[in-house]
C-alpha cells in the first residue's frame, strides 16, 4: 500500500512538472505578440509561371497546380542560387519591424530542404549552384539578435520523395509509394536533422496533415519528446494531435479561440511563395490594424514574406514592415505581453490590457472629440500614449466613459488612448451571450443554440430542405443594438460566401435592419442603432447553410 502511494504521488509530480514546463515555454511566445514567416524555396524560380502561363493559386503550389513532372521541377534547382541572400538583414528587418520571432520553411511541400540533409540529395547543398546550408546562418543571426527562431516542415505532402502525400493524388508515377516508408526513411530523418543540428528551435511549425493517421503522427514522437521546451502546433496529424497552438490562416476568428494559444498566419499580398506579377499587396494601415485586432483577441500574428529566388525580399514587404516598426517603436507598449480587450467589441477600434492599463487602438478616430468607452471603473488617468505627460479629461457619460481627445489622430495608421483605471476592468456582457435561440430547423448536434455560447468551434446548420432559413434571438429586454458579428467555418478558398439579412421585430412585424454578405471567413457589420427585444437573421443566399456564432453587440 505504501509503495502504491509513493507511486500515486510520483506519478502526479511528474504530471505537475510537465504542465509546469508546457506553461513555461510558452511565457516568451505569449508576451511575443509578432512573428515573421518566410516561405522560400524552389518556387520562387517559377514565381508563378510555367510553359509560358501564369498558374492560379499561391506560389509554393506551382508544382500541384501547374501538375508539373517531377522530373522537371527539379531542373529549377539549378536556377535557385540565392547569391544575394543575407541572412543577418532578414534578422535585423524582422527585429526593425518589432518582431519576436521567426519562421522559415525549412522543407515545403516541394521536398526541397533548405538545409544539408542526409537522407536525399533533393537540398540546396546537392542539388543547387549555391552549394550551402541555408538555415545555419540565419540561426545564427537569430541568436544574435535575441530573436527566436521556429522551422516549418511539411511532414505529410511531399511531392518529389516518393510515397510522400499530394492533395488531390500524384499526377506523376514517380511520385507513388508507401508514405509509411516516405515517413520512416525522410521525413521523420530530417526532423531529426533539424532539432539537432540549428543550435535548438524554439518552434516546429507542422502543415497539412494529409493522410496523417494517428500512427503516422506518432512516428514523429519519439524524436519530439527529446525537446520538452518545443513549441508546436495544431497540423501535425489529421485529429488527435492539439500541439500548443491553433492555427487560423488568413483570418482573424472574430472572437478568438478561448482556452487556446493561437496565431494568425497571413500574407502580405495574396501569396507566400514569391510570385513575381502578384503586386497586390495589403496596405501599412491594413497590417498594423490586423495586428491589433488579433492581439486584442488574445493571439498572435505571423505575418510572411516569400524572398526571390535571388534571396531579396521584396521592397514592399520592406518598406512595411519598416513602417510597422516606426510605430512599435512608440506604441509597442500596447501590444507586447498584453492581454485580450475587455470588450467584446469597440465600433471605433480595439483594446488590449496590462495590468491597470487599459490601451484604446482607435482606427476610425472620433470627429467630435470625444471617445466613449463602456467601461464601467472609475479612471484615474487618461492620456495618449505617444504623450504620457498631458492627461485628457475623463466624463462620466451615462454607463460609459467619454474621453476628451485632439481633434486630429496623433497616428495615421493606429493612435492609442491610454486608461489607467482601478481594479479589473468592468464591462457589460454581450447582450446575446447564452440567451435562448431558435430556429426554422436544426440538424442532430448542430443546433442553433450553439449560436451563442461563446464555442466557435462548434456550429448550427439547418436542415437540407429548409427552404426558409432563420435563426432568432430573444433578449429578453429591449437593448440598444449597434452592431451584428457571424462567425462561419473558414472556407475562403471555395468562395463559400453567405447573404444574410438582419432583422428585428417592431410590433407584430419583422422589420429589415441590414443586409450584409460574408466571404466565407466570417463578418463583422455596423448597423444604424436599433432597440428592440427580438431579432431575426436570416439566411438569403448560401450553398451550404452554416455559422458558429451570431453575437449581437451593443450601441453607444
């Protein structure tokens, strides 16, 4: 009985110890807020163009999409020889620009490594002009700088090394074989390479894990379990496999994702890999409020750049990234080792939090020289971040708080407010949370009562033949609304948008509030303030009928 009890009680120590390390290696991704990614590799020969045509999609899938040979892609290798790469700039770009750490590809689904690896000769030691390890001298310059530094991997697809995945399937017979084998015999090979051989990664970064069974996930853990401090995420198996991060891409869940690490992996322009005529790039303003946006619902931001084949990273990733800098310089104070906004939403902007400090990010900045914010604490000081030494007059204004500011935006792309304010902050819930729903119809565990209990993970989806479909809200009492959020399953890629329309009940009649479309990755919409007890969404045109939250949020 004895021997038991010490047993138990090892047992849970060890437990204890492990969730200990779990939350320790990941306090610097946390307080980190930023990261780059860089995807380079083959592709950026091609940069979109093969046979004389441009091919659709991002550039790192020219292979897949172009159904190259796999005897042919390999002839690029020959005309990838980065001699302008220099790893200690790409560092220091990162570092300017305020971020934290970095990710590269080191393999693609192309195969190619990026570093000296010992099971192929499909790398850019054997198979390029350049004839060098790419990796260890940015690991290098990442040490230096104090940046910290991840791998992204592609373990499943692997369109040059036979057995390797494909979606879609192999378009070339070179590619068939067992992927057991492709796993055993190169992938799980190189990951060892690549943990043991850049000085420690702080970060594995899995994709696409297609055809990924449980037991071939587990492949991998062995070699894993070496590096207790590894941060990975949420790709390397098809279920089963959590890491510890999720990783939305391309969009900003609208209201993050309670009870997990998250970060969102986004593009410049419209693609990762370099494609030399894709020149339509999101704006410094754009990038900086995604940022916010994201570190005001608790996650981080990957943000990509897809260097030549040369090793130049585009001027206008540059030029961004070093305006971003430019105002983390005096406004990072807001957004390292913060936490998510206390309001669920703020028509003018966001808000992040640290300690007593409540930050305001206004975007849309007030012409009447007042900010109101709903928050309900006493404030003991407000000021602009850019200028701490001047306090701002603080009125109380009916729930609300009105801020007094300048008439002009001291930023052009974000201005922050600062509230030093008593105690945790005090707002007023979401008027929808958790309140009853109903609906024209409901499939067996997708029911419209998951429309608002804060879980996007799960969803409401009526019934094939429901010809008129609507989801309903009471609130019990009359509310002030101002705006309306859907949070939907993220379909970008097929186009999955949805017409709805808002409406509220007026008398005995449903009255029309707004009309709005989503595309596919969600949708956040101001209406003119209307005050009402019941409201209505309905489902005007949509292929596949479906949404994860309906959150309605209050007016000023």
């Amino acid at each position: 009985m004895k021997n038991s009890i010490i047993i138990i009680l090892l047992l849970l120590s060890a437990l204890a110890v492990s969730a200990q390390t779990a939350q320790n290696k990941m306090t610097w991704w946390e307080e980190a807020k930023f990261g780059m990614f860089i995807h380079w590799g083959i592709y950026a020969v091609p940069a979109g163009t093969y046979d004389g045509k441009r091919i659709d999609g991002i550039g790192e899938w020219i292979m897949a999409r172009g159904k190259i040979p796999v005897a042919k892609y390999k002839t690029y290798a020959q005309e990838f020889n980065p001699v302008k790469y220099d790893p200690e700039a790409w560092v220091k770009l990162a570092k300017e620009a305020g971020m934290k750490y970095l990710i590269i590809t080191s393999k693609h689904h192309d195969g190619f490594a990026l570093f000296d690896s010992k099971v192929t000769k499909w790398d850019i030691v054997d198979a390029t002009p350049y004839g060098k390890d790419l990796l260890k001298p940015l690991a290098e310059a990442c040490r230096k700088e104090g940046i910290k530094l991840g791998f992204y991997y592609s373990q499943a697809q692997d369109w040059n090394h036979a057995g390797g995945a494909a979606s879609g399937g192999h378009w070339d017979s070179a590619q068939d074989g067992s992927m057991d084998e492709y796993l055993d015999n190169i992938a799980v090979p190189q990951v060892k390479e690549i943990l043991e051989n850049y000085g420690g990664l702080d970060i594995i970064w899995w994709d696409t894990p297609r055809n990924m069974t449980k037991e071939r996930a587990e492949k991998f853990l062995p070699v894993l379990s070496k590096y207790p401090n590894l941060i990975t995420n949420d790709r390397l198996g098809e279920e089963g496999f959590k890491g510890d991060t999720e990783t939305p891409e391309q969009s900003i869940p609208a209201t993050g994702i309670p009870g997990r690490h998250w970060e969102v992996c986004m593009t410049m322009n419209d693609t990762w890999g370099y494609k030399s005529y894709d020149d339509n790039w999101k704006s410094t303003k754009v990038l900086l409020q995604n940022l916010v946006d994201i570190v005001s619902k608790g996650g981080n931001y990957l943000l990509n750049v897809g260097p030549t084949a040369e090793g130049i990273i585009p001027d206008p990733s540059v030029e961004r990234l070093k305006e971003i800098g430019k105002w983390m310089e005096t406004n990072g104070e807001a957004i390292y080792g913060t936490t998510a906004s206390p309001f669920d939403y703020l028509p003018w902007g966001r808000g992040t939090l640290k300690g007593n400090k409540l930050f305001l990010h206004v975007f849309n900045w007030p012409d009447n020289g007042k900010l109101s914010v709903p928050i309900l604490n006493k404030v003991n000081k407000a000021y602009l971040l850019t200028n701490p030494g001047k306090t701002l007059k603080v009125k109380k204004s009916g729930l609300n708080k009105s801020i007094e500011i300048p008439a002009i935006a001291p930023d052009q792309f974000v201005s922050v407010v600062v509230l030093e304010i008593d105690g945790k902050p005090e707002v007023l819930p979401i008027p929808s949370g958790g309140k009853k729903v109903s609906a024209s119809s409901e499939q067996p565990n997708h029911e419209a009562q998951n429309l608002t209990d804060g879980n996007p993970k799960n969803d409401w989806q009526p019934v094939k033949n429901d010809k008129d479909v609507w989801i309903e809200v009471d609130l019990v009492e009359k509310t002030r609304i101002g705006a309306v959020t859907v949070v939907e399953p993220w379909h970008p890629w097929d186009k999955k948008s949805q017409k709805l329309e808002l409406q509220y009940l007026k008398g005995n009649h449903w009255k029309t509030a707004k009309e709005f479309e989503t595309k596919g990755t969600g949708h956040t919409e101001n209406i003119t303030p209307i005050k009402a007890q019941k409201f209505r969404l309905k489902i005007l045109e949509s292929k596949e009928p479906t949404l994860n939250e309906w959150i309605l949020y209050r007016a000023e």
